[in-house]
C-alpha cells in the first residue's frame, strides 16, 4: 500500500512528505512516469502514485544506508543532481550531518543513496 506521512518543514514553512510503498515496492508518479523508490512531495502536489510491484533498489534501512532526492529546482538547474565526485559529501539535516553521500543513480542523477554518519562512526571504530 502507498504511503503518505509528514517528513519535515522547510525553512520557507513549506511541509514536505514522504511517499513510499509499506511492502518495499518501488512506486510509480503516475501523472509523469517517473518510478521512486520514495518520493518527497509538497503539500498538496497533485502528483498521485501506485505501486511498480518492483523491489526498491535497495532495503537501504537494512543496508545501514538512505536513499536521497533531490528536489531545490535551483539546484537541479545549477547541476542536475547529484554529480560525479559528490561521494563523501556531508548530508545535513536541521543543521546536524546524518551521513554522506554514497552514490548516485546513473539513469537519474536527482536521485541516490547516502550512509548514516552512525554507520561510518561503527566502521572507524573497528
């Protein structure tokens, strides 16, 4: 089943959500084709999805890592996405870093995965 639940505010007061399948299917924007193995909607888009039936790219929970989506329209203009030799940049939420960059998805540069700054912390210290 598709699932909608709140992410997080913007800085500019905009509540963004999280869109994802309960069975960890990847999920298809209907109005535009566009397959995710979980999308990050404003309130009220009027995107709608389904489920693709396809297993997501990764159990990346499980994997110790998070998938990225990039979504700043500036941003995407500036660079595309997510570009070659981004590996290792700090992601940051709500001033704080929760991972780094791990990789991008060759067929979609706005979309990636990230490892949790807990994951590379355990590693160090072994």
């Amino acid at each position: 089943m598709i699932v909608k639940e709140f992410y997080k505010t913007r800085s500019d007061d905009v509540n963004l959500y999280r869109i994802y399948s309960d069975e960890g299917k990847q999920v298809l924007q209907n109005e535009t084709g566009i397959v995710y193995d979980e999308a990050i909607d404003v309130e009220n888009a009027p995107y709608t999805y389904s489920e693709t039936g396809d297993p997501t790219e990764l159990s990346a929970e499980e994997e110790g890592k998070f998938a990225i989506t990039v979504t700043d329209p500036a941003l995407i203009e500036k660079t595309g996405g997510i570009v070659q030799g981004m590996s290792g940049s700090p992601v940051i939420q709500n001033g704080r870093i929760v991972g780094a960059v791990t990789h991008v998805l060759i067929n979609d540069p706005t979309r990636g995965y990230g490892i949790f700054i807990e994951n590379m912390l355990e590693a160090a210290e072994q």
